[in-house]
C-alpha cells in the first residue's frame, strides 16, 4: 500500500518513466505516482495510454519535441547538462 513516487525530470518521448513504472508494477506496486520538470505533450499522452492509472505532475508542458525526441524549447538534454558529456 505504499506510495511510490517516479521522478524524471523531463518527460520527454515517455519511454524510460513507462519502463519504471513497468518495473514497479512488477514489482506489486499499485500506488505510483509520476513528477517531472519539464515534458512534452508526447511523452504524457504515452504514459497516460501504457498507465492510465497513474497520475502525472508537471511543472512545466513544452511544446514538443524535436527531431532528436529533445522537448521544445525545453532545456536540452538533462543527462548532458548534469554530467557534461556534451
């Protein structure tokens, strides 16, 4: 019964939040909730249809994605800015 909390901060395509949550609920877990920054209105349409019965906390919703599944205009890609690999 325990609440259990995905944080991603930036829904971008949805794929990596669907596959934790996935692994949650593999896991037995039934309470999840998802929280991001920043997302993309793709990646909240994707988890909504793979997990309609979680809900999900933004801060912010960009306008899309581009090319390279970045959200627009977005931040860029958050692994990069953290770890400086680009």
């Amino acid at each position: 019964d325990r609440l259990v909390i995905v944080t991603d901060p930036m829904l971008a395509t949805g794929g990596s939040a669907c596959d934790a949550i996935a692994r949650l609920k593999d896991d037995g877990y039934t309470s999840i909730r998802l929280m991001s920054l920043v997302a993309s209105p793709q990646g909240v349409k994707t988890v909504q249809e793979k997990h309609p019965d979680v809900d999900i906390y933004l801060a912010a919703l960009d306008e899309g994605l581009n090319e390279r599944n970045y959200i627009l205009p977005g931040l860029g890609d958050a692994g990069d800015r953290i770890f400086g690999t680009k």
